[in-house]
C-alpha cells in the first residue's frame, strides 16, 4: 500500500464514521419530531468508505504530480 493510499485509507475511515454519525442524528431528530411517521435508518458503511476512499486516492494522486 502506498503512502498515499494509506492516508486516503485512514481518511476515508475518518470520513464515514462521522458520516454515519451525523446521518444517524439527524435520523433520530426527524422520528422524534415525527413519532407517527418514523424513518428507517439505513446506511452502507462500505458504499461510503469506497467513496470517500477514491475521492480522498484521486485528490492526493492529483496534487502530487
């Protein structure tokens, strides 16, 4: 793994468990506010990682060169 694979990684790592986070919050604010008419809360944890994992990969391999 590359040194910038690496910190694409650990960012994308970063980046999804507050993701999930606010994501999760916000899903609990609105079924409060809403009691009759809850939302289900569902969140692809890979889907985001990968993501964020290419976003953060292409933006480090971009500016290096």
């Amino acid at each position: 793994m590359t040194d910038n694979e690496k910190r694409a990684h650990d960012l994308a790592i970063l980046s999804t468990h507050l993701l999930f986070e606010m994501k999760d919050s916000d899903n609990k604010s609105f079924n409060k506010q809403n009691p009759n008419n809850p939302k289900d809360f569902r969140f692809d944890t890979f889907g985001e990682y990968e993501s964020a994992y290419n976003i953060f990969l292409n933006r480090f391999t971009s500016t290096s060169k």
